[in-house]
C-alpha cells in the first residue's frame, strides 16, 4: 500500500509539531534540594572521628614492649583459650 498525500496525514496526526508543553508550564521554577537529617549529621561527625582515630594505640604496645623487656609479661594459657574461643565463636555466628 502506498500513501500518496504524506503531507495531508503529517498534518492530521500533527506530526510536524513539536511538543513545547514543558516550557508552557508557568512557575516551573523548581530546583533540586537536599537536606540531611539530624541524625544523618551526627553519623558523619561519627565516622570523621573514625578516621581520625589512629589504627594502632602506641600507648598500649609501648607498655606491652615495655613488660616484655622487663620479663614481666605474662599470658595464662586459660586466658589464651578463653579469647581463642570467644573469637572461634564470633567467627562462626
């Protein structure tokens, strides 16, 4: 089949038109905003202070080093097992 007057239904259907009903909206001034919660705040305060914190507590190693040197140091084996099995636990839950 082959349609001859293209123009005539490109007229019907409007076609040609283009579509402005976006910018015909008057007061569509919308812009985007974000707001953080209370509570969203005080987790990234949390988690600044996280990263701030340094990963190793040279107060407790320096007196550890120091008990070893002295020969003062001393673990019990019961306490070993103990923290052993607590972390096995842990592990497994």
């Amino acid at each position: 089949m082959r349609i001859e007057a293209y123009t005539q239904i490109q007229q019907m259907y409007g076609a040609s038109k283009p579509n402005n009903k976006a910018a015909s909206v008057k007061g569509a001034d919308f812009k985007d905003k974000l707001q953080i919660s209370n509570t969203g705040k005080d987790l990234q305060v949390a988690k600044q202070a996280v990263a701030d914190a340094p990963d190793i507590r040279e107060d407790k190693i320096a007196a550890i080093k120091q008990r070893l040197e002295n020969g003062t140091y001393e673990v019990s084996g019961e306490e070993f097992a103990q923290k052993m099995m607590e972390r096995l636990g842990q592990a497994l839950a």
